[in-house]
C-alpha cells in the first residue's frame, strides 16, 4: 500500500527512545514531523540545528518533532543504539526533541519503503488529523508547515504536484540503482 499526501500516519515502533519521552502513539490534534536520519548522512546531520530550532519555533503551536534513527551502522542493535547516545551527548547536547533508534526495520518498512521514499534525511509531517500532509527533505519544511497548520496544505494543487514529483523523482533513483546493480551483479562473484 502507498504511504503518501492524504494517507493515515503508520505507527510510531520505535524500540528505544534515546531522548525525551516514550510516545506509544500519535496524538489527535498534535503536527508531527516525523524525521529519519543517521550520524554517517551528512546531510541529516546539518538539519539537526534547523530541527531543533524549528522544534523551538513550533513549541506553542502544536507541533512535535520525532527524530527517528533507523540507519545506524554497528555490529550489533546494542552498540549502534550506544554509539548513537553518545553521538547525541557530544554534537547535539541541545536537542529538544524526541529522538528513537530503531535497529528493527519495523519503522523502514512502515513508513519509508511503502512512501517511495529513497533515502535520508526523509521527513514525513503528519497533520492534526493523523494524516500524511508532507514527504521530502527537512530543507522544504519551512515553507509547508506554516499551511499545514493552517490546514491550507494537504489538499492543496502545489501538494499534490509537489507528491507526484517526488514519487516520480524517486522511482527514476530506484530504476538507476536497479540498472546499476544488475550492470555490477555479474561481476561480484569475481570480486569476492
């Protein structure tokens, strides 16, 4: 089933919360920008500082942000989930906002792989009615949740143009990396 603009925000299944307060669900009534990222994607790592101080910004106005930590690299869920903790401790002592590790792949497959979404920092925002107002990078979200929480957004022609863009953008990524490994595939027995 596609995960996109209009659908019912999945489950939060996150395993541990490294920062904040255990959330067991969504909240009716509460925006929530639900954002996948890792320490080793440069990318995420320069939206935390635009996180925390949307995170600031939004206080009042009912949104929460959730960092969810889906991708860490370590041998084992216990010292990827150690090495993240003190990652957080050391390059973002400030942070305000809920952050889960998730070594499962239980949020991957509720949320990324069924939105088409290709990689990370993806950043879902889910409106005050438990639905999918939003996919893309954390870098567009400055210009739509001022009209999401206005509730201009989700309906909207710019969102529905801005969704199949990136459906669109994403399954073209998708197809390159197929190509990709079946151009590599016949090699790999040699390689190894």
């Amino acid at each position: 089933m596609l995960l996109g603009l209009e659908s019912p925000a999945p489950p939060i299944k996150v395993e541990n919360w490294l920062r904040g307060q255990p959330l067991a669900s969504l909240q009716p009534g509460t925006v929530y920008v639900v954002e996948f990222w890792a320490t080793w994607c440069g990318p995420c790592v320069a939206a935390l500082p635009d996180l925390v101080q949307l995170q600031e910004k939004y206080k009042n106005s009912g949104i929460e942000v959730l960092g969810v930590a889906a991708h860490e690299r370590a041998q084992t869920a216990e010292e990827a989930r150690n090495k993240l903790d003190a990652w957080l401790t050391e390059k973002v002592p400030n942070l305000n906002y809920r952050m889960g590790f998730d070594s499962t792949g239980e949020m991957e497959k509720l949320w990324l792989d069924p939105s088409f979404s290709v990689g990370i920092p993806t950043s879902f925002v889910v409106d005050r009615d438990g639905r999918i107002a939003f996919v893309g990078f954390p870098t567009e979200l400055d210009n739509v949740l001022p009209k999401i929480l206005i509730g201009s957004w989700r309906t909207s022609d710019e969102a529905k143009a801005a969704e199949t863009e990136r459906i669109a953008e994403n399954e073209r990524v998708m197809c390159e990396w197929r190509a990709q490994e079946a151009r590599t595939e016949p090699l790999s027995p040699n390689l190894r």
